[in-house]
C-alpha cells in the first residue's frame, strides 16, 4: 500500500474567555491507499476538528495536508473547497443530507459540483445507491427514511466521487448496535475496495476493532 494522505505538524488553537486554548499541539499522521485507522479519544479532545481541518472545512493554525504526496492549500477557502470536492468524501455523524433532495439528489451533488452532467451523475448516484441496497428509496426524501438509510445515503455520497482520502465523524453514533455494525462495515469495505484512505472518529469499539490501526487523540498529540 501506497501513502495516499498525510497531516504534518498541524496546530489549531483559539482564543476563549481572554484565554489562548491550544486544541491541537502538532499532530502527525499518514494514512496508506486501502487502509483504516480510527481515531479515537475522550469527548472534547478535538477529534471533530482534527477531521474538519484534514477535510479542509477548518484551517489550521499551522501545519500541511497532502494527498498523493501534493500538499493541498489551506489559507483560501475557494482553494480548500476544491480540494475537498477533488480529493475527500465526508461521513458525519448525523447524516447532513439536504432535506429538499431525495437520496439519489444528495448523491449527486458533489459530481455536480464538479461539473459533470446530469445523466451521468444520476448514473453514478443511482449505481452506488444500488450497491448500498437502496434500489427503492432513490426518490424518497431524507425525512422518509430510517435513521440507517440516511447514513447509507451518506456514505453513498461521500464514496461517488470515488476520493482519495474518507473522514468519517461518529459514523455509527446515532444507529443502534446492528444498523451500526451494518453501516459500519459497508463504509470501511466499499472505501477499502476504492483503495482510499481512511480516517474515523469514533467511541464505538466494535468499530475502532474494524479498523486496521488504531491512534490516540490525548492533550492536542496523537498516541
């Protein structure tokens, strides 16, 4: 397996109540194309933002992501809205489906957003919705759907871009034991197969037990 994703020295830190908090204190960490390691650590220890800012939704206060070996910009917001459609899909745990849009809609979107055409979008939103055994819920929407079928949906349009690297926050937190074990299991298989790298947040041992590495987030440092 190949290096697809790496964080570099990153620091994060803000200022609360006339007080400097220091969230992040130079975090290291690579991930290899196929593999799964899952991050774990106590509630407030900052493992949303470690995946927000490696999603590049957040900005670092100092340190480098790259893919591929190609460190991806992090000052310009344009720039990281790009490389987050280009290069990551993003898992969260309570789903963040448009409710307007119906699950083969909220697939689509980010091949849309990356300029392909609607046929072939709902093409491949359709196929990966398939897959994820939703053949007949592509045009509900997300409030007609189990708690279960919109996590699918979710993986399903973090997978369809087919990216590089897959952050997952809590995937499994709002799903009963077997949806999650379920859901669980989809995820890490189908973005193994796409040969991705993945990173997920998670309390859920069963899940962390699924992964293929296992790091620590204690006092803003990996472990």
């Amino acid at each position: 397996m190949s290096e697809r994703f790496s964080l570099r020295g990153i620091y994060h830190s803000f200022d609360q109540a006339g007080r400097r908090l220091e969230v992040l204190k130079g975090v290291d960490l690579s991930v290899k194309a196929g593999e799964t390691v899952a991050l774990l650590g106590p509630s407030g220890s900052g493992k949303s933002c470690l995946l927000h800012i490696a999603g590049l939704l957040e900005k670092p206060s100092a340190g480098e992501i790259l893919v591929n070996g190609r460190v991806l910009p992090t000052n310009d917001d344009g720039a990281r809205t790009r490389g987050r459609l280009q290069h990551i899909g993003f898992v969260y745990q309570f789903h963040n489906l448009l409710p307007e849009f119906s699950a083969l809609e909220n697939v689509m979107l980010p091949l849309r957003l990356r300029g392909q055409g609607s046929g072939a979008a709902r093409q491949a939103a359709g196929d990966i919705l398939k897959t994820l055994g939703l053949t007949d819920r592509l045009g509900h929407l997300p409030a007609q759907l189990s708690g279960g079928e919109q996590q699918r949906v979710a993986i399903a349009r973090a997978l369809v871009t087919r990216p590089d690297v897959v952050l997952a926050d809590e995937p499994t937190g709002s799903l009963d034991g077997a949806n999650g074990a379920v859901i669980a299991e989809l995820l890490i298989d189908m973005a193994r197969d796409a040969q991705a790298a993945v990173l997920l947040a998670t309390h859920d041992q069963t899940l962390a037990a699924r992964a293929d590495r296992v790091v620590q987030l204690h006092d803003g440092k990996l472990h």
